[in-house]
C-alpha cells in the first residue's frame, strides 16, 4: 500500500495563477481532510470529506476548493493564488472521521510558494 | 471556543531527564485528544490518545478534565525523541481537527 500520496511535492506559483494539489489514498478510507502547516500556527483544517460526494468546510477555507467524486481522490483547487496562500498543505485520511477510534494517516506535504 | 494550547514552541532537555510537553485545550464537552509527532523527514503520525491509556515508546499523557490539560511526558528522554509534537482535540460529532501550535523538543546528546 502507497497509503497517502500528494503531488506535486514543491509548487512555485505566481499571483493570480490557479492550480491543483492532488491527494489520493488506497487504502479505502472514508474521510479525507486537507491542512495547512504554517509557522507558529500548527496545522488548521482547510476543507474535509466524510465520503465521496459529501465535502465541508474547515477553519480556514477561504480561498480553497474541493470535490470528492471517488473514494480515493480529494483535490484541493487554488483558483487564483495568493502569497498568503504560501504554506506547506498536508493531506490526511481516516477509517472514518476524527473521533478517538480514528488514526490520521498523512502525506508526505505539498510545500508551495506563491510569489 | 474550541481550542488546543501547547505554550511551549521549543522545549530542550538532554538525554535521560524528564519530559513533559504541555497540551491544555478549550472545550465544554467530553474531548477526544490525541499525540501527533512529526520525525525530521518524516510523516506526521499518530502517538498515542486518550481513550488507549496505553504507552508508546515510553510516553504517556494521561487527561486532567478538571485542569483541561493532556501533557505528554516520558521519564526518559532519547535522542530519538527529538521531534515536532502537536496536540489535538476532536469535538464530538464535528468530523474536525483541531491542532496545537507544536511543540518542538530537541533532545541533546
């Protein structure tokens, strides 16, 4: 099992330009999450997927979209990058959800730079 | 609001003294809280949480609901304990994360 993968691993960005972070796990889980690692302030939940076709909204979503259309899959959109976008973004999946039966499994982090 | 507190960014201590990582959280419910550690080049991955009670490589942290606190400690430190640690709370039926700052402890030789 690859368990969570990302891609791209680094991402340099100009203002105003878009692009896709993807995230795809193999290991059937149901709920997928998407966070941003900033310095000094942990990691804050963007958006996240209790199953395919159902997504909601996290702490800090502005400026980020997301779809579920299979099980594997939760892209995380940025339609028109901003440097306060520069961040590393991490990817996680669970069995089911967040509660205390639940392990996050991450990814390996996306590091982008939107200058 | 719900919220994590870990209020030390950086915590030193050399090899074979005590460690106590601090993790105190706001929340009116019961909480569900968990370990996350971050190995240098590693994947962020899950420690230990609180309904296991249970020890992982030699950590425990165990939930003090009347100080709202979950700190982490381990009697022993090693070398190889040196990491970025955060602290997280689940609130009941939210299907959401909530992270500490981190706390990043280096252990020296």
């Amino acid at each position: 099992n690859a368990g969570v993968t990302q891609t791209p691993k680094f991402q340099v960005l100009k203002t105003g330009q878009s692009m896709t972070l993807q995230c795809a796990q193999d290991m059937n889980h149901e709920y997928m999450s998407w966070y941003r690692q900033d310095p000094g302030m942990g990691l804050r939940l963007i958006h996240y997927s209790v199953g395919a076709g159902i997504t909601d909204q996290g702490e800090v979503p502005n400026g980020y979209n997301v779809s579920r259309s299979t099980t594997e899959d939760f892209p995380l959109r940025l339609l028109s990058a901003a440097p306060s976008q520069t961040s590393v973004y991490f990817c996680a999946s669970s069995t089911t959800g967040t509660s205390a039966y639940n392990e996050q499994f991450f990814g390996p982090g996306t590091r982008l730079t939107v200058l | 609001a719900q919220r994590v507190t870990q209020p030390e960014k950086l915590l030193s201590v050399f090899k074979g003294a005590p460690v106590e990582l601090k993790c105190n959280y706001s929340y009116s419910g019961s909480p569900e809280l968990f370990w996350y550690v971050q190995y240098s080049r590693q994947r962020l991955q899950l420690l230990l949480r609180h309904i296991s009670r249970e020890s992982i490589k030699g950590f425990t942290a165990d939930l003090n609901k009347g100080e709202t606190s979950f700190h982490l400690k381990k009697p022993f430190a090693q070398e190889e304990d040196s990491a970025m640690y955060y602290c997280a709370l689940s609130p009941i039926s939210t299907d959401k994360l909530i992270f500490g700052t981190g706390t990043r402890l280096q252990v020296f030789p």
